[in-house]
C-alpha cells in the first residue's frame, strides 16, 4: 500500500478521535444543564441540605465542571466507567455483557442481511425493469415501510404461537449453548434484517445501475460478456464506495438503534439498558451508554471513510 | 352424569388420562369446556400437588437496576421473586387471616405496645445457618433504621426497641398499634442472617427456593431447597424461572406459545380475547388496588366541600368499571376501602352518578369556569381514556372539566402530589391503618388529597390502640363515611388483578392481597402431570 493510503487513513482516525472527544464534551455538558445533580438524584426526596453537601464533597462534585470532565475522561480511558446510582454496580462490569448481546445480535443480522442485500440488489440490476426487479424492490420496500413492531408482533404471531417454531422471547444468559442461542435470536435478527434490507439492496442497485451507463460497460458488453459478469467484474467493483457506506451506516444501525426490538423479544441488549436507566435518571450510565453508542457510529463511519478510499483510485491520488 | 365426569377427571389427577381426552369426553357428555376444566382443576387439587418440573412465569414491572436487597423491593419482579427465596414472619393466607411462618406465635400485652412473637424452631437459611430470634430482630433493626432505604421505613419507625431472649422477639412500639402482625407481613421484611447487615443484597433467604441465577432486568432463576421446613406446601415445581417481559404483547405471546406458565398484568381491553385462547386460564380475582381521581382539599377551587361533592356526584362509576376495565373490576365508593381489607363495613350507601345533584352542589359552591383535571398515560391504564369519559358525565351536570394530558416521565415527581387535581392509583396495602396512615393522615408524606383533619387523625390513632374488634370496626366506618363524604378523594372503581396460567398449572387459590397468589404462584403451583 503506498503512502498516501496511510496518510489518509492516519487522518481519518485522528479526525474520527477528535469528533469522539467532541461528542464527550457534549454528552458531559448535556448532562449538566440537567436541573439538579448527581447528589439530589441519589438521595431524593429523602435529601437534606446537610447530606447533600457530604455526598457532593464525596463525590467531587464540588471542583470545577472542566476538573470533573477530565476526571469522568480520564477514568473512560482507563476503562472505569463509574459505578450506577440506581444499583451500585460496576457500570463497565455491567455494560460488557449487554454490549456483547447487543453485538452477537447485530453481527448476526448483519451476516444475513447484508450478503442478501447485495446479491438480491445485482440480481436486481441484472433482470432491471422485468418482473424479478420489481418483486425485489416491492416486497423490500413494504418490510421497510411496516413499523419494526409490527413485524416483530407479525412474525411472533406465526413463527412463536401458531407454529411454534421458534421461541417468541428471546432471553439469552452466559453459558447458554450456541445452537440454542441462536435459535433464541432468529426472531429478532429476522425482523432487523427485513428493517435494513431495503436501504441496502435499493443502494446497491442505484449505484450499480449508476455505473451501467457508463461507456466502458458498453465496451464490455459488445466485447462479448455475459450480463452477471459485467456486472460482477466491473460494475459492481466500481459501485462498491457508496455501498459501503450504505452497508456501514446500517450496521451502526443494527448497534445502536435496536431498542424497540429488544424491547418486543425482551433481549438483553444495550437499549434495554439504557431506556431503564434514562428512566431512572442514573446520570452515570446515560453518560457512559451514550459514549459508546457514539464511539460505535464515528468507528463505523470512518470503516466506510476508509472503504471508499481504498475502493477509488481518485480518491486515493487526489489532486 | 357426574358421577361419570368425577370419575373422569380423577382418572386424569392419577394421570391415566389424558386432558385432552378427558375434555372431549366431558364436551360429548355436553358440559361446557370452562365447567370441565374447572372439575379438572378441583380433581387435581384433591389429588395434591405434583412435585417436579420447571415452572416458569413471564412478568411485568422488572428492571436491570433491581438489587436483591429486599429493602429496595418496589416493582412486581423483586416483589414475586423475594416470596421465592425469602421467609416471612408472618403471612397473610388467601382468606385473610395471619398465616405463622417464621413466627409461630404472636402475643400482645393489654395496651398492644409491647409484642412477642416466638420464633419457630428449625427453620433454615440456605447458608445452613438456622433461623435464630437474632436475625428477626437484626432484620427489623434493619428496616426501622431512619437512615435506611426501606420501602417498610414507614410503619418501622413506630418500633421504639427490639429485643431477642430465648426463643422469643420483643418488639416495644412508641405508640400502641393493633395492626402490628399486618404490618409485619410487608414483602420487605424478608427475614435473612443478621438482618442482611453483613450483605443487604447476598441473597440468602429461608424461602422454598435457593437463587440459582439473578439477572436483574432480564431473568431470575431458584432451585428447590431441599431442607425447606415446609415442603409439603410449598416449592413443588424442581426450579423456578422468573422472566422479565415488560411489554404486553410479547408476554401473552409467551404463555401462549407455552414458552412460561404464567403472567402477570392482562390488560383488561385484551382479557375477552385471551379467555378464547385453548389451554389459556384467566385468573381475576378483587383487591385492595383502585383507581382515583384526587383533589387537593386545601387548595382553591377544591377547598370548598361542595365542588367536590359536586365532582364526586359526577362521576358515572358504573360507566368507568364497564369501560375502562371492561367489567374486571367493581365500584368505588369515594373511600380507599373495600372487602379486601378486614374490618371492612359493607353497609356505607353506594354513592351514584346523579348529575342533578351534582349540578345543585356545583351551584352551591359558586364556582365559576373550568375546572382543570390532569392525567396521563402511567396514572393507571386507560387513565387518559377515564379523564375525558369523566369530562362527558360532568357535562352533563353543567360542569366543565378541562382536560390536560400530561407526559408521563415526571409524573410522579412534578404532578401527582403537587398539582391540585389529577388521576393517580392506589395499589391497596393490607390494612385500612396502613392505607390511612400512608395517605390519609394530616402528617403524611402521601396525602395526596391534602385531607388535613385533626379529628380524623384522632379516630386514626384511636383506631390503631384498640384491640376490641367490634369498636375498631365502628370506628373504621366512621372514618370512611367522613373521607366520602368531605374528603377529596373521587374514588371511581377498585381494579381486578389480572393474571393469566396456561395448560397444566394445579394449585391456583385466588388470593385478594395482591397479584400472582400474593406473589406465591410460583411456589404453591404445580405442572400437572
């Protein structure tokens, strides 16, 4: 790989930390505009003005805004999130294992969906306009258009209680066997691939189809290729920069947006997570699920950077 | 005809027949499904319980902040899960009376200030450790501190000393309180080894089930233990499951796709279409829980006695129970008290919507204008739907109610208990003194209506030193009369709890206290064979 690349992707990371630490300041400000602090929050209706200012002594609370976010700071970065004021626990301790369901979800959908989106979008392009396209686009469409909810409640009606096929809550502890697991997933991870199919596969047939018209595909074609193959050999390389993106803004999708599915098959993610804490006004791990979240989607985000770069020539020698 | 059918369905008790097959047999003899059923039920009963088995149940009102401390019990899922692996001191029984467990006796001296209870022998933890005088004293210790979070905190603070000599606990109150034993069986006061000081949260109870997983928020788990002291009633099913399912659609998909045995909270506006689900039981049954519509009585307009005769007169109860809870629940009679409570007088007039009467008060107090009536969403189901019904029955009496729907997170910190006029809920406690004291009393945190009378207080406080049953029930009755009839409590109706089993479940005894047999479905139940 030559210089340049590493330049570029050097500068994409330094960027995508810069934005990260934008965004904790922002999260940190946000939470401080909050009427109240941390130590009214703790202590309730039960606070005196005399075991506030103990709790806020003990707490710091005391010190500069600018000294508590270098603190709150220093301690993410060295991977202490806190402590949780509803329950007293480990805030890191407690996110991992919710993170890694949240992840295991996600993957999942994601190892589905999208090789079924991309597949589904070139078999699109290459039967453009006939009846297979527009099957494609409409039944992709309409899953996309229905409310997750809803499919979520349409597929536990018939896969859970009519046919009972598989299970329609999916609880998952540590130290359950993969296969069972699995099969605990498959409801939520179908309803999240019919959610983001669409937006993939509609991507990658309008890039696609972007790059048919150019000349060299008519080169191609009048050389001889079959159809799949022009496809596959050079338009589809050529399309692949905005398919990535597509591809990783869905991912980050799957990460952080999947709330309301947990919440249906009762799945112990990072949203369930966080709705109950938000309601709980546990400042802490709002912070924190808050900071992940956003280090999920500027990560992704700098992937697709970086994706796209590597993919395009005019962008790895700019002028 | 019977005598067939009986034979039937012990025939199916014994296991020697199926229940399918005992169903279509008894519908071929012509007998409804529900009456069939119902015989099966009664024949199971009679056969005992089974023992054996997971028993698993999918509830509401569980969250990933919930600790295993039974101080900070207050959702439905700590509450159903501490019957689990915790022991009480005493219990209430599904009839109402005191239920002995830990405490096997309970005493009073004449003045009921000073109490005893002797603690039974040979009750275990599940550590191995045996249950001593010690840790019932440790435990109340620990929920009578001032400094603790204890949802109990507030009768415990009437505990003045403590003490343990021989098998026996002495309790000596600041103040004489007949309801003492009640107040004991408050779902906090899990009895565990020294009181939880040396863990609050270790988990370590003398319950029919040990803790086998504690996932707060997602699924709690117990294994039968086996030196239980009385395993012939209870812990019947080999583990017991607890999962968290928050929204309503997934738990009765759940019992219905026979993933849980059992829920919680059936909406009432989806009861009719559960009920025709096969294998599907609704268990509904009366308690102490009702919703209400509650006005500030030192608070312009609703100081003046007759707007709120006025609104009280206004409200169509019979409408409300038929559409808000779909007939699951009965009428309110604007005092927090109905038949699930002891000492409860059936013989107070059932006040009834009469808009005439109603606009003659409303003339009388003088007020002029709209009046404004808040609500939201969590004030109780259908709460929203409840406030505009009420808007059209005050109408009709010439009263404008102005409605305002207000967002459900911060209701309970920024509405209820501060503005004058709102809808709330009441989930009920086990005594009338209890429910009193808690919202009712000039000096209470809760009162929620601002009934601020030195009289009433008195009667309260009377009430509570009186151990003759008679009198208390007389002063009882007199209470009730006076917060109907000057209160600002609009007491519309007393909910049902709703609760659903589905095939197989033996051993469900209606229990009026609260939902879920009081929070011991899971162990008083039983997979039939």
């Amino acid at each position: 790989m030559s210089s340049p690349i590493l330049k570029l992707i050097a500068q994409r990371i330094a960027l995508g930390i810069l934005l990260l630490l934008a965004v904790s300041v922002l999260i940190f400000a946000g939470t401080q505009i909050l009427p109240g602090d941390v130590a009214q929050s703790i202590l309730g209706q039960s606070a005196t003005p005399e075991s506030l200012a103990n709790l806020r002594a003990e707490l710091g609370l005391n010190d500069p805004a600018y000294v508590r976010y270098f603190n709150w700071l220093g301690g993410i970065l060295t991977g202490d999130l806190g402590t949780a004021l509803s329950s007293g626990q480990d805030i890191a301790t407690s996110i991992s294992g919710r993170l890694w369901n949240t992840l295991f979800l996600a993957f999942w959908a994601a190892a589905v969906s999208i090789p079924l989106a991309i597949g589904l979008g070139l078999l699109a392009v290459r039967y453009r306009n006939g009846w297979v396209d527009k099957l494609i686009s409409g039944l992709a469409l309409a899953s996309t258009s229905f409310p997750e909810f809803f499919i979520g409640y349409l597929l536990v009606y018939f896969f859970a209680v009519k046919w009972q096929i598989f299970p329609g809550i999916s609880t998952v502890y540590d130290g359950m066997p993969f296969m069972d697991r699995m099969q605990a997933i498959a409801l939520p991870a179908a309803v999240l691939t019919l959610v983001v199919l669409a937006h993939m596969m509609r991507m990658t047939r309008a890039a696609i189809l972007n790059v048919m018209q150019s000349a060299y595909i008519e080169t191609a074609e009048l050389k001889g290729l079959s159809a799949i193959d022009v496809i596959r050999r050079h338009a589809f390389p050529n399309a692949i920069a905005p398919i990535i993106n597509v591809v990783m803004l869905n991912l980050a999708f799957l990460i952080v947006g999947v709330v309301v599915v947990e919440v249906i098959f009762v799945y112990p993610g990072m949203g369930q997570y966080l709705v109950d804490h938000v309601s709980k006004r546990d400042v802490p791990v709002v912070q924190a699920v808050g900071l992940i979240f956003a280090a999920v989607y500027i990560t992704l985000n700098i992937v697709a950077d970086i994706g796209a770069i590597v993919a395009n020539p005019r962008l790895r020698h700019p002028k | 005809m019977s005598n067939e059918l009986d034979f039937l369905s012990r025939r199916v008790a014994q296991g020697r027949l199926s229940r399918r097959e005992f169903l279509g047999r008894a519908t071929a003899l012509g007998v409804s499904a529900t009456f069939a059923n119902s015989l099966l039920a009664g024949a199971a009963r009679a056969e005992g319980p089974v023992k054996g088995g997971i028993l698993k149940a999918g509830l509401v009102g569980g969250e990933s902040t919930n600790s295993l401390d039974p101080a900070l019990f207050m959702t439905q899922v700590p509450f159903a899960f501490g019957k689990m692996w915790g022991e009480m001191i005493v219990e209430l029984s599904p009839e109402g009376d005191l239920e002995p467990r830990i405490a096997e006796e309970i005493g009073s001296s004449d003045d009921a200030k000073v109490w005893t209870l002797k603690i039974r022998d040979g009750i275990e933890f599940h550590n191995g450790k045996t249950v001593t005088p010690e840790d019932v004293v440790a435990t109340l210790e620990r929920h009578s501190d001032e400094n603790s979070k204890s949802g109990a905190l507030g009768y415990m603070k009437g505990i003045e000393s403590l003490k343990a000599s021989g098998r026996e606990v002495v309790i000596t109150l600041k103040e004489p309180n007949a309801d003492l034993p009640y107040l004991l069986s408050d779902y906090h006061l899990v009895v565990q080894p020294n009181g939880g000081k040396d863990g609050a949260d270790a988990g370590i109870g003398a319950g029919p089930y040990k803790i086998a997983v504690n996932e707060p928020g997602v699924r709690h788990g117990g294994e039968r233990f086996a030196n239980y002291w009385q395993g012939d009633k209870m812990g019947h099913a080999d583990q017991v499951e607890i999962i968290v399912i928050n929204d309503a659609t997934a738990r009765t998909a759940a019992l219905q796709g026979g993933q849980v045995n059992m829920i919680n909270r059936v909406e009432p506006k989806i009861v009719d279409l559960i009920k025709r689900l096969p294998g599907v039981t609704i268990r509904n049954h009366s308690g102490p829980g009702h919703y209400v519509f509650i006005a500030h009585c030192n608070t312009a307009p609703f100081d003046n006695n007759d707007l709120r005769m006025a609104l009280k007169l206004a409200m169509d109860r019979e409408e409300m129970v038929d559409k808000i809870l779909r007939g699951y629940g009965t009428v309110g009679n604007d005092f927090p008290i109905n038949s699930a409570y002891p000492l409860f007088s059936d013989d107070i007039e059932q006040r009834t919507f009469d808009p005439e009467k109603a606009a003659f008060h409303y003339k009388k107090s003088g007020h002029d204008g709209t009046v404004l009536l808040r609500t939201s969403d969590v004030a109780f189901p259908g709460a929203v739907d409840a406030a505009q019904l009420y808007q059209q029955s005050c109408a009709k009496a010439g009263i404008k109610v102005e409605v305002k729907r207000e967002p459900g997170d911060g209701y309970w910190s920024e509405v209820w208990n501060k503005q004058p006029f709102c809808t709330s809920y009441w989930g009920g406690r086990s005594t009338q003194d209890q429910m009193y004291s808690t919202a009712y009393l000039s000096t209470a945190d809760w009162n929620d209506t601002r009934f601020l009378r030195p009289d009433f207080d008195k009667m309260v406080i009377a009430a509570r030193a009186e151990l003759d049953n008679e009198k208390r029930k007389a002063l009882y009755r007199d209470m009730a009369v006076i917060v109907r009839d000057e209160g600002g409590l609009i007491l519309p109706m007393f909910n049902d709890f709703i609760d659903a089993t589905g095939d197989g479940v033996g051993g469900w005894v209606d229990d009026p206290h609260q939902e879920l047999m009081n929070g011991y479905a899971l162990a008083k139940c039983w997979l039939e064979a």
